[in-house]
C-alpha cells in the first residue's frame, strides 16, 4: 500500500466523501511513487528535467522558508502527491511561475474525467491549542470562499489560466478556455458560486515526531460533525496526518 494506513473514499454523502491518510514514514514503496511523481509536479512535462533537478528544486525553495511555511509546502505536495495517485490530472504547477513561491490563488487545480477541481490546503502542528483536521478543513473552506467571492486581493482564476496555459501542463483547451472566462468575470465582479463547483478541501497535521496519535476513527468523527456546512457541488476532504517535515527533506537529501 503506497498510502500507510489510508482509508480510501469514505462516503459521507451523495456528494462528499472523505479520505484520510497517515504517514509516519518515506518507505520504499511510496520512495519509488514519489520518484515516479516529483518531477511532473514540480515542472509537468518540461523535457530538460529529471529527479534530481525535482527535488533539488524542492530543497532549494524549503531551505529558503520558516517552519510555517515549510509545513505548507511538504502538505500542498503530498495533497498533489495523493490526487495523483488517486488519477486526478495536476492542471498546475508545484510552485509560482513568477518566482520560487507558492501559488498565489488556488492551491490546485485538477481535472478529473470531464470534471475540474478547485484544492485548498492547510497545514499546522500538532503542539498548536485547539488544531484538528475539522479546523484545518473549515480553515481551507473558508480560503476558497473568499478567494472565489472577491475578497482576497488576487484573482484565483487568473493565476490558474497562467498555469494551465504553460505548455509544460498540456492542459486541454476546454480548460484553458474555462479558466479563461472565469478570470474575466471576477475581474468584472462577476464571481463563480461556489455551489456549482468542486472542490478539494485538505487538512494536514504534523505531529512533530511525537508518540502522540490522532486515530482515524476521531478523524471520521470531526469530519462528520462538520462537513455539513461545507456547501458545493461535489467535496472531496483530505485528512493527512504526518510524523514530521523532517521525513519528506530526507527523502529529498537521498
């Protein structure tokens, strides 16, 4: 099993359902999928690039960042990571195309059969009062609420389009064109309702190579309790619970 641990697709609804993953270690197994994946998720089909290049690019950028946003980008990566594993199609790069940070605007954007997928990631410790997946989740939600109804200073949708519009991506036009439409709109305040599209919230906690355990079955139960108030067309919620950053920035040292 590639994922340890995981409990695939548990259905919550006709439209929601819920996946949560623990990961303690970097085995062989999901080594060789990584290896497998690094290099399309970080510069997509760019010919010039291997393994080596991914994730020295992947190191380069971590070192360069505080714990905080460290944990974002090793979550946002194992999001991509999973969604890939699980066929969904990256309409996206890992990081920035203006400059070595992550995107500004969604955290992924996806295709899956003729459906598109908006993700939002967020990350925090274990050692912070208060975190759960379910606030980690609502916290996503909220960020793509906002994003999509105008409120944050950057337009989603722009940064989106740029990204699937690399040649790198090979994104279909369709979707280009999707995207395309959307950005116009919100630049004329006329912004997607978040009722009619999917979405991908994800939550990850770290437990900071404590003994501490967050069981799945607690997982479930939050997620359960809450996810009645995350409102559009089709949800699909990650759960991921992680030994620590310092797993992935060995893997990457290898």
């Amino acid at each position: 099993m590639i994922f340890p641990n995981e409990d695939r697709k548990i259905s919550l609804s006709d439209n929601v359902h819920l996946y949560i993953l623990n990961i303690d270690n970097i085995d062989i197994e999901l080594s060789n999928f990584i290896d497998s994946q690094i290099q399309s998720i970080v510069f997509g089909n760019r010919k010039n690039k291997d393994i080596v290049k991914a994730k020295k690019e992947i190191s380069s950028f971590l070192q360069k960042k505080n714990n905080n946003q460290k944990m974002g980008a090793i979550a946002e990566f194992f999001v991509h990571l999973f969604l890939r594993y699980t066929q969904y199609r990256q309409e996206c790069l890992y990081t920035n195309l203006e400059e070595n940070s992550l995107k500004k605007g969604f955290d992924g954007f996806y295709s899956k059969n003729s459906d598109t997928w908006i993700m939002e990631s967020k990350s925090g410790t274990i050692n912070t009062k208060d975190i759960s997946h379910q606030s980690k989740i609502k916290e996503a939600y909220s960020g793509l609420k906002d994003m999509l109804a105008g409120k944050t200073s950057n337009n989603p949708w722009e940064n989106a389009y740029h990204h699937a519009n690399n040649k790198d991506v090979n994104t279909i036009d369709e979707i280009i064109s999707y995207l395309d439409e959307n950005s116009e709109n919100y630049k004329n305040q006329k912004y997607a309702d978040i009722n009619e599209l999917n979405i991908i919230p994800a939550a990850t906690i770290y437990l900071d190579d404590s003994d501490k355990i967050i069981s799945n079955e607690i997982v479930k139960n939050n997620i359960e309790s809450c996810y009645k108030d995350i409102k559009a067309k089709n949800i699909e919620i990650i759960c991921i619970t992680k030994k620590s950053i310092n797993i992935f920035i060995e893997y990457l040292e290898r």
